[in-house]
C-alpha cells in the first residue's frame, strides 16, 4: 500500500516507545488476631510472662503466638491475688499469607513472532499495544518509520500471512499528519485505521486495490477525519482482526 502525501512534510521517525506489561494489584490476606482467653494460673516461683509487648507485630501462625501478661489497673504489689495470665491461642492454623499470582506475559507471543520472523528489506518490526474493552492485548507489527517503506506499505503482497505472523503493519511519522493512503498496485483489500498521538483513534475505513489498467489517477484517495501520528494496516479478514474497532488506547514499540 502506498502513501500519498498531501501538503504535509514527512521526515525519518526516531524510533521510540514505552510498552509495560500491565500487572495485577497485589492482594495480601490479614493475618488474623490471636484469641486471647484469661485463667488463674498455679502459684509458681518464675514471673509472668512480659506485659509490655507491643500490641502490634508481624503476622505469625497459631503454633508461634507468644504468650502475653494481663494486669489489673491500681493493683497493688502487696495484693494476695493469684495473678492473670494468658493461656495458648486455640490449636488453629492461620491462613498463611500467598503471595499474588504471576500475571503472564501479554508480550511472549508477539515476541516470539518477532524472533523467529524478519520483516521485509527496509522495513522494521515492533509491538503494537492495543486497550479494549475487554482487555489490552499485544501483536507483532513490520514497521514502516521511513519515507521509502511508508511509499511502498504492502504494494505487491498477495498474502500476508506468508510474512511470517505478523498482524498488521505500522506507519510510524514524526509529527502530526493528515496525507491520505491509496492502493495503487496493492492487491490486498486492507482496513486502515488512524490513530492520534495521545493513542486515540481517528478514524478507520476500508480500502480496496487499485489495480492496472486502471490509471493511477483514478485511484481512490483515503483521507484521515483529522491529524494522525500512525496509521495501522492489516488485511480485510476475520483471522486480522486485532480489537481496533473498539480501541480505547493504541500504541506503538519499535524493537
């Protein structure tokens, strides 16, 4: 697919970006508070346990809890009462604290595309982040961040999918944009979709080829509904799919 400049000055991108795996919030069970049940003790001649442990410490199971004192407010040292004591939590077993489950890596299998595939001569490969409502996902991209690759796109591709799994492919400027696309000697019908610098969609719309003997200047012309800093073009086919039509947030990392 070929890019048709309209009054707009395009210069070499700097290849750049920031994709973070989101991760999961990070639950902790409350370990829970010991019971504590007081009982006269046997007169012994060793002193009670300490009373001035601190009230709060680390979490710890029931065969650990520590013993701990009870005394009366205005109790005087000369008092012929057996003193209170506490006696062992009941044998139970707290809960044991888990720790958070591993979130896998929304980024393994584009990546794993992007080691086993090379993009076409003149072009890069990158990751193409995409938040829906039903999730962020990740897919494999060819970049094209230059003003030859961004002229040639996917002219003369018959089939994507022979490129190695990549989803889609990425044009990448440098600043804001609004030159319009064509498919001039692009035989595969493409969905182009226009996406802001803030990660927001622009706009999107369907592209057919344009194909001899038809003559170049009667090829349609696919204008953007604003200014755009990437546009992202992926065949017209269930299997290309990649959320875009639903996207809240996209975003681009050249490898």
């Amino acid at each position: 697919m070929a890019l048709l400049f309209t009054g707009c000055s395009v210069q070499e991108s700097t290849r750049s970006g920031g994709l973070v795996a989101p991760t999961g919030p990070t639950v902790t069970a409350a370990s829970p508070a010991p019971t504590i049940t007081t009982v006269p003790a046997e007169p012994t001649s060793e002193p009670p346990a300490s009373a001035s442990e601190p009230a709060e410490s680390a979490p710890r199971s029931a065969a650990s809890v520590p013993r701990s004192a009870e005394t009366t407010a205005g109790q005087s040292s000369e008092s012929t009462a057996a003193p209170m004591v506490a006696t062992d939590a009941p044998a139970t077993t707290a809960p044991e604290t888990l720790p958070p489950p591993t979130e896998p890596d929304p980024a393994a299998g584009a990546r794993a595309v992007l080691a086993a595939a090379d993009p076409p001569e003149g072009f890069g490969e990158g990751v193409l982040g995409v938040t829906a409502p039903a999730g962020p996902r990740v897919w494999p991209v060819i970049v094209a961040d230059t003003p030859q690759s961004r002229q040639r796109g996917l002219m003369g591709v018959t089939d994507f999918a022979a490129l190695g799994g990549y989803a889609a492919m990425v044009f990448i400027f440098d600043g804001d944009t609004s030159g319009a696309f064509w498919m001039r000697n692009t035989p595969l019908p493409l969905r182009i979709t226009f996406v802001s610098a803030s990660g927001s969609v622009v706009s999107a719309t369907d592209m057919v080829p344009c194909l001899a003997p038809t003559p170049s200047d009667e090829c349609k012309h696919y204008h953007p509904e604003g200014p755009y800093r990437i546009a992202v073009e992926h065949p017209l086919s269930p299997a290309f799919d990649i959320g875009l039509d639903t996207a809240e947030f996209v975003e681009v990392t050249v490898e």
